[in-house]
C-alpha cells in the first residue's frame, strides 16, 4: 500500500525548542512518508543550531513569504474559486471561528488568505493529509487550508497554555472539522474533552511526543553535582526557583554547578539574578545547543532540574530519563503520566522554592539513588515515549483518513 503523503505545519519550522517535531517527522520518513514541512513564518537563525535544523529550513515551505507575492496570492485564490462551494463555506468557516475583536478578525482574514496559498500548494504537491502542531493560529490556517482544498487535516494539541484560551482559539471546532486529534498525554486528552463535542471524543487519541532512546545510550557517571536545565528562558519555566535552589545549597554543594541551555526573553534577567545571588561561578548560560550537544551536556550530568510552573509532558524530561538522568520537577498536569515520583525522579509542588532545593539536595547527597532512578527513567521511556511506536500510532491514523473530494485533477502526478 502506498502511504499517504504528508504535509506538517507549525508558526515556525524548524526552531530549536521543539525538537520533538523534527523527530517527529524524521520518524514519518523512516516509515516511508513523503513529508512536507511548512512553517508560518521564516525561523530565525538563533534555531540552527545544528546540521538538522538547517536541513530542515532548508527544505521548509515558507506560508506568509508566499502569501507576500501578490501575484502568487491572486493566483491562489482565483483557482481556488473553481469551486465556490467549498470557498464560501470556507469563507463561513472563517467567520464564525473568528475571535472577538476588530484585530482579530483582520488577522482571521489574513490567516483565510494565507489558507489559500497553502491549499493550493498542498494541492499542486500532491499532498493526502495536513497535519499541524500547536492548535492556535497555524491551526486556524490548517482548518482553513483544508475546507479549501478537500484534504484532511488533523492536529497535535499539547497544552498547557492552549486551554487557557480554549474558546477564542476555537478548539472545539477544530476538533470537530480534524480527521482526529492527537493528544500528547491523558491530562491533555481530559482537557480537550471539556471544549470538545462528545460526538467528537471518539476522534481523540493519546499519541506522546517521543525521543529516540538510542541517542542517549551512554549513562552518565553520576559522581558529581552537575545539574542541567534545557528549555525556553521564559518565566513559565520557573528558572528562578532552580537558581535559588543553587545559591541555597552552594555551601553545604560547594562543588554545584547548573548549567542552562536555551534561550528567552528572560535570560538577561536571569543571569541578573544569578549575580545578585552570588552564583555567577556555580552558572552557565549557553544558549541554544543543537541536539547533540544536549546529548553531550546529559552524559555529564548527575541531576536535570525543570522546576516549570506549567507543561504539557516535556520532552525535554524525555531526553534526560532516556539519558538516565534523575530529574527533578513538578507536580503539574500530565509530568505524572512521565515521571513517578521516587522512582525515576522527584516531583515536588509548582512555585515552592524551599521543597525544591530540599529534593535537589538529596539526590545531590545519594548518588546510588540518581544511579537508581536514572535506570528506571530509561525504561519509563523505552517503553512508553520511543517516537518509533508514537510514529507508527500516528502513521495508522494517517492512513485511515480519507481525501473528502475525489477532485484531483489539479494534483501533481504520482512519481
């Protein structure tokens, strides 16, 4: 049987956080998927930190660059008209998933505008399936590409932040117009089915983000007091928490040091904070790291820190149990479904700075245990979040969604 091609589409392809998209669809291709990426708009250059981040923008259609080229534009939705009844409902879509605001409908209608590039594009490469990562507005285009162009869309819905604003992002209908949801974790799942239709609950599957266990293959030694955090330097992230939690601890752990790896809108802040607390000397801001160098920086590391205040299921927790890094994080939303607490790490509650140094400064203090826990992280993610078997889910998914029109005369030809 020939699989389906595919189209993946995010605001920004390919970006240095969200490395689980590129491994993602590096696994489709392992499968035997045709996929093309598309991205909103042109990643910046601080995301190609590696030889897979430039391979991918390389290779990565450029919606909005597209949609910029009046001609490209006019062109674009002149065709689509051939087919008034599929661009008027389209137009209705748009309408009514618009939210409140002047603003907002403006960009509603440049993100209809952009719909119809892709649509057409999607079309031209004769792409079978659309499938989108963050169910906000690069999702508003997907939905709209899709009612365009009579090819299925489906998304992944990660959270926590996209039920924050669950009614003006509209996930109810973009549950209901998806050929299914993916949803990275039970909690994510739970969370949906509260906006959602029942009638649409059916289309609902738990499909994990995943890493690819055999990159972390070499087990760090855990002798030392080497603590690692990776993600975005946002305030979300609690940073500040980990940063406390080193000055705290930096008599009784003279040898700690905390390395960060990443990139935000807070890290003058933060590195601010690291000086005002005496902790410049125990504290390493390097920016972003390509995937191998984080790979690296866990094969030395005796302790990975995520003291978030709030998360879907990070993949980066992923990456260091796989690596059989003890973790340390917090009780929040579906990290429990990840992480079980003193058995592959430690959880302890969001925002509570005194319970967080204490649980670093045990597993400091017991390297048999990080040893412990280290091993159990590795099987919790060999067995549950290898993005082969999360891969193989979605691709059976793919594969039972049905092109809605059987117009094709506008595809390019199969090779």
């Amino acid at each position: 049987m020939t699989l389906p091609r595919l189209a993946y589409l995010t605001g920004e392809y390919p970006r240095a956080s969200d490395t689980f998209i590129q491994r993602e669809v590096a696994a489709l291709r392992a499968l035997g998927h045709e996929v093309m990426t598309c991205s909103i708009r042109r990643t910046g250059a601080e995301h190609l930190v590696g030889p897979e981040q430039r391979a991918e923008h390389s290779r990565t259609f450029n919606v909005l660059q597209a949609a910029k080229n009046p001609l490209r534009l006019i062109l674009a939705h002149l065709r689509l008209l051939r087919r008034p009844d599929r661009y008027v409902a389209s137009i209705w879509l748009a309408i009514r998933t618009a939210p409140p605001g002047i603003r907002a409908s403006l960009y509603q209608l440049f993100y209809f505008l952009e719909a119809g590039v892709l649509a057409t594009t999607l079309k031209r490469e004769g792409v079978d399936h659309l499938h989108n990562h963050i169910a906000k507005a690069s999702c508003t285009v997907a939905m709209l590409a899709s009612r365009l162009s009579g090819i299925p869309f489906s998304f992944t819905i990660h959270g926590p932040d996209i039920f924050f604003e669950p009614h003006y992002w509209r996930i109810d209908v973009k549950s209901h117009e998806a050929a299914f949801v993916s949803c990275i974790s039970h909690f994510c799942r739970s969370q949906l089915m509260s906006f959602a239709s029942v009638q649409d609950w059916s289309k609902l599957h738990i499909i994990h983000c995943g890493v690819d266990p055999s990159r972390y293959a070499t087990p760090p030694e855990h002798t030392g007091k080497q603590v690692l955090f990776v993600g975005r330097l946002g305030a979300v992230k609690g940073v500040l928490i980990a940063l406390q939690a080193v000055a705290k601890l930096r008599h009784t752990h003279p040898d700690i040091h905390l390395t960060l790896i990443g990139d935000g809108p807070d890290r003058h802040d933060l590195e601010t904070q690291a000086k005002a607390l005496g902790i410049e000397a125990q504290t390493s801001f390097l920016g972003y790291r390509s995937q191998s160098e984080v790979a690296k920086a866990l094969s030395s590391t005796d302790v990975f820190v995520l003291p978030s205040f709030a998360e879907g299921v990070p993949v980066v927790l992923m990456e260091a149990m796989a690596a059989q890094v003890p973790v340390l994080t917090t009780r929040i939303a579906g990290v429990p479904e990840l992480v079980e607490d003193g058995t592959s790490g430690l959880l302890v509650s969001p925002g509570d700075p005194e319970a967080f140094a204490a649980a670093l400064d045990d597993l400091l203090k017991q390297p048999a245990l990080r040893r412990a826990m280290g091993a159990e992280g590795r099987k919790k993610v060999v067995a549950d979040f290898d993005i082969v078997t999360e891969a193989a889910k979605l691709s059976a998914l793919f594969c039972k969604s049905r092109i809605r029109d059987t117009d094709l005369s506008d595809r390019k030809a199969s090779p």
